[in-house]
C-alpha cells in the first residue's frame, strides 16, 4: 500500500530561503531512495510556509528513505530557524 508524506515547515523570515535549500536537499536524496516514488518542494502562495511532499510505496520504504537522508547528512533538526513547529502528515488512500 502506498504511503504519502507532508511536512509543512514555517522558517522565519530571515531563513527562508536557506530553508527552502533544506528542503531540496532532503527532496534530492528522498528521490533517490528505493520505493521513493516521488518527492517534491513547494511554497505557500502567501510565502510564509514551506511544504514538503512524497509518496513512497509502503511504510518501510518511508522510513528507510529519511534514514537513508539522514545518514546522507539531510538536516531534519528543529531549531530556532522556524518559528512555529512544523506539521508533519502522513497520507494513506482510502
């Protein structure tokens, strides 16, 4: 079964587009992970969030895909560069 992925990030102002170069990053390395089907960065029409996107081909594709980036040297780290917590959501078709 397939698996969707949505994280919406909220950078500060001062840090938004290196937090869009985060987010490329870590969408570059997703679509090069076995059962990535596919990985994508957006931006809000109101430029105030960053969105990532993917779709994977089960659960476990999912997971060793971010450990995949996170060894890759993908910075998932929450700091003081976004000032609101990020959601993170993940999909499952009905």
């Amino acid at each position: 079964m397939t698996v969707g992925f949505v994280g919406i990030h909220y950078p500060q102002a001062t840090h938004f587009e290196d937090f869009i170069d985060r987010v490329q990053q870590a969408v570059e390395v997703l679509r090069t992970a076995p059962g990535c089907l596919s990985a994508a960065c957006w931006v809000t029409a109101e430029w105030d969030a960053v969105v990532s996107t993917a779709q994977f081909t089960s659960d476990e594709a999912l997971a060793a895909s971010f450990a995949a980036a996170g060894e890759a040297g993908v910075d998932f780290a929450y700091d003081g560069r976004e000032r609101a917590p990020r959601q993170v959501l993940t999909l499952r078709p009905r």
